[in-house]
C-alpha cells in the first residue's frame, strides 16, 4: 500500500512538475506586409501616377503620387529662376515637376533616374535610339544634353512624351538641324532623359 501511495505521488510530481514548466511554443512566422510600390513608370499618359495639368502644389502631388516623397526644390532654366517639385523615393529623386508659364499648375515631368521605366522599358543611361518604336520617334529636333550635342523625340510636334538623346562622345560632325546628324551616329545615341509634357488646361 506504502509502494502505491509513493508510486502515486511521484507520478503527481512529475505531471506537476511538467505542468509548472514554461511551454517552449515554436516561434511565429513573421507575416510579410508588403511596402507601397511607386509608380516608376513614364510614357504618353503621364509620370509616377500624375496623368493631368493639375495644380503646381506639393500637396496635389501628394495626392496624385502618393507612394512618393514630395518636396519643392528651387530651380532655373537659363538663368530664371522658379520653384519644381521633386517625386523622390528611398533611391533618390526620380520625377522633377516643372510648372506652367503661370506657375499655376503642372506642365511637364522629367527624369534622369536609372529607376524609371519608358513604354519600352526605357531606361536611362542604357537604352540606345536605334532600339526605339519608330512610330514613337517620327518627330526629332536638336537639344543640348547636358552640354554637349544631343536631339529629342516624339510621336509629333506637339507629342506629350519625349525621349531625349545624347550623342556619342567623340562625335564631332554637325548635330543641328536633326537631319545632318550622321545615321550611324543616331543609331549609338543613348538615352538621357524622358519627358512628359502634360495635356494643355483650358
């Protein structure tokens, strides 16, 4: 009987003993959110999300780009002076926003980033003219790039995208107007911006 009873409390040990121990549970999987994407993309409907002539303003942009950071930056095209608006993401800036004549609303959004994606896959730096959809490209005319010899091109005159090229360092033959360029010479010419020109406001 003595045997039973202690057989009997040392079971009750144990399970006591078993239940005051802290459960080592195996650790959660951590649950995966995914970060908003920008919008990198840049064609003929528009740039990083914003595909009208909306107002010039930090905050519109805000509300129209909204996976991006958006800042006023001061800027200057031949020697005057205004106020852009730069779409940036952890990489950098990606999208500059110059605005119209009036300073009242969006006319145009320009990259230079690596990042940003053209109709084409695009990509600055790397893409060449030779490789371009001609039907994108009907209508070229010369433009300094970065100070140095270079030509832009859309669908027409008064397309809203452009892709801008530079020519090939070295190059030395005329580069204005856009058709004394040496052919073999266009085909090398590389990307060096894209441009989006916004629809005009009544």
């Amino acid at each position: 009987m003595k045997r039973s009873i202690l057989a009997c409390l040392a079971v009750a040990g144990l399970v006591l003993a078993a239940c005051g121990q802290p459960q080592q549970s195996e650790p959660a999987e951590p649950t995966a959110i995914a970060a908003p994407i920008a919008n990198l993309n840049i064609g003929p409907n528009g740039a990083g999300g914003v595909s009208a002539a909306i107002p010039m303003s930090v905050e519109a942009l805000r509300a129209a780009a909204p996976n991006f950071a958006v800042a006023s930056v001061e800027d200057q095209i031949e020697g005057s002076p205004f106020t852009a608006i730069t779409l940036s993401t952890d990489a950098g800036e990606i999208f500059r926003v110059n605005p119209t004549a009036d300073r009242a609303h969006v006319h145009s959004i320009v990259t230079t980033s690596p990042l940003a994606r053209g109709p084409t896959q695009d990509i600055v730096g790397q893409t060449r003219f030779a490789v371009a959809p001609p039907e994108q490209v009907e209508f070229c005319a010369s433009e300094f790039v970065e100070g140095a010899a270079g030509f832009a091109c859309s669908s027409a005159e008064d397309g809203n995208f452009w892709r801008v090229y530079k020519l090939p360092d070295g190059y030395d033959g005329p580069s204005d107007p856009f058709d004394a360029i040496d052919p073999d010479v266009l085909h090398d010419a590389t990307l060096a911006e894209m441009r989006w020109i916004a629809p005009r406001t009544l």
